[in-house]
C-alpha cells in the first residue's frame, strides 16, 4: 500500500479501509496534495465522516490553514454538515477567523444547516444585507431548478428591457416558421440558427438567450447590449463545461470563466465569497444574480422568449 495518498479517486476518500491502509502505511493527514488542499480537507470536502474522523484522529493539528481555510471551512463550505461535526467534535474550532470574516460557523449560517454550531456571544451573525444575499439566491436557485440540460447559451443584462436590446442588437423579429424549422433540426444551417436569439422581460433587466447553442453569449452580442450598463452571460458547452463572461458599457471585462463553479479565496470580497459560496453549482442562477435579475422561471433562458429575433448579417464574434 502506498505511502501517500497519490491515486486516490473520488470515491477513495469514502473508503475507510484505503484510508486506514495508506495512513498505517504513513501517509499524512496533514500532507499537502491537491492546489494546497490536505488529505482532510479533501475528506472533509468528498469523504464519509468515519474518513474525516480517522483522519483528524492522526492530524498534528485539525484547525491548520492551507489556502487560507481549514478543513473544518471546507467542510461547511461543501454542506457536508455530517463532516463538519466530525470535525468540531475532534476540536476544530467553528469560529477561528479566516477567508475575510467567514469563520466555518458564520458561513454555516447562510447555508443549509444555520444551527450546525452554536454561536457564542460576541461573535457577528449575518447582518441585514448578507440576509437578504440569502433569500434572493435561494429564490433563483429554486426558480431555475429546472434547467438540467446543456448547450444553450445565455446573457442576462441589466436595467434594460426586451424592446430596448431588440434595438440594440438591431434584430429583426424571427418567423414561426424559422423557429419551427431551427426545432426540427438544430444543426442544419448553424451560420444562420447562431443569429437567432430568444428576448424575455424579467425583474431588472432582461434576458437574451439561444436554447440551442452559443449565440446568446457571442461578444458582439455583449457589447452592444451592455452600452451604459452591464450584463454576464454563459455557454453551457456540451464538451467543456460552463464557459462565463461579462460585459461593462461595450466592452468585454470576463471571458473563460466558470459561473457556478464555487471558486473563491481569501482575497476575495466578503460579499464575492458568500456569492460563490451559495451559488456553487447553479451557473444560471449566478448570472442573474450578478445582474439584478429575479426571473419567476427557467422560460427566459431554455424556453419560449417573449420574442424570437434574428441578428443581422456581420461579424458577432468580435
């Protein structure tokens, strides 16, 4: 058995016998492994609680800060309540500062399990705004829970309704006929089925949107819809995932990068590190978060617009 933990699939850090073979074998629980992760913060994260409890039996010291966290932060931070009491019951402590006034007991305040640790006196619960960060990310989530597909692409845009970004992208309103024809076969003509976009009124803005493929998130489309304000758009990429971008006032800010993919460190702004942190997982429902948006349902985005447009001929791309 070997000595590290090199080779330990996902499904390892479940297995308690791997994990007591490769610990009697020497392997370190404290051993940085993964981007500065620890074999217990990957536990803490992925593993069952009888892992993180032999594993925290054998740490030099459960509350050790890699990457700015401890495994404990980890824990909370996957909603793995079950580990995280594992974790506080071996002595890791919920409230040790860290990630810029998230200790794990006041990030679990705003997760699934609130009352996961008691607070003591002294220590600061969510304030009124990070409340209200709360209930409007958990409405989104619920709201677009059901958009379980990929290959469509999206942008949500900010203060401008439907009729508004019509003009903007100077489309032309789109057939019954065209659409019908684009539902039977998606990939017949794609140069032409790219220019058609779905247009929607939502709460704060509107949503631009192409059940079938990238054309919604196109940067020509971005900049000329986010003149004088701004709007995050995404294309759910069969192959590679959720590929994210942003646009301010014409031009193009974020590109390449990864809504809903929960990242954050220390360096982040308060607020950014409880957005990712709520959001991990519903790319969508980040987008129209960071745009001010508050649509009722998924029909903005994967089902019938308010108005089927068609862009005109020209390069969107750049």
């Amino acid at each position: 058995m070997s000595a590290d933990w090199s080779d330990m699939g996902w499904d390892a850090w479940g297995d308690l016998g791997t994990v007591r073979a490769r610990l009697a074998a020497g392997a370190s629980p404290d051993a940085d492994i993964f981007y500065g992760q620890t074999a217990l913060q990957l536990a803490a994260e992925r593993g069952s609680p009888e892992v993180v409890a032999a594993l925290a039996a054998r740490s030099a010291d459960v509350d050790a800060v890699a990457e700015g966290r401890t495994a404990l932060w980890s824990a909370v931070y996957a909603n793995r309540a079950d580990n995280a009491r594992v974790l506080a019951e071996a002595g890791a402590n919920p409230w040790l500062p860290m990630m810029n006034g998230w200790p794990p007991g006041r990030l679990a305040l705003a997760g699934p399990t609130p009352g996961l640790f008691p607070r003591p006196d002294g220590q600061p619960g969510l304030t009124d705004e990070e409340s209200a960060f709360v209930t409007r990310a958990r409405g989104l989530i619920a709201a677009l829970a059901d958009i379980t597909d990929d290959g469509h692409s999206v942008t949500c845009v900010a203060g401008i309704d439907a009729a508004e970004a019509v003009r903007r992208l100077e489309a032309t309103p789109a057939t019954d006929e065209e659409i019908e024809d684009i539902y039977e076969d998606p990939f017949d003509d794609m140069d032409e089925i790219l220019k058609v976009l779905g247009v929607t009124d939502v709460p704060g803005g509107c949503v631009v949107a192409q059940p079938w493929g990238y054309g919604a998130d196109m940067p020509g489309v971005q900049k000329a819809l986010s003149a004088g304000t701004r709007c995050y758009g995404l294309y759910a990429n069969p192959k590679s995932g959720n590929q994210g971008s942003a646009a301010v006032d014409g031009d193009i800010v974020e590109w390449d990068t990864h809504p809903g993919g929960g990242d954050t460190d220390e360096s982040e702004p308060t607020e950014e590190i409880l957005q990712a942190y709520l959001l991990q997982g519903h790319a969508e429902a980040e987008l129209c978060f960071r745009a001010g948006l508050l649509p009722a349902d998924s029909r903005s985005i994967t089902g019938t617009p308010d108005l089927w447009v068609k862009l005109p001929d020209g390069d969107h791309w750049s």
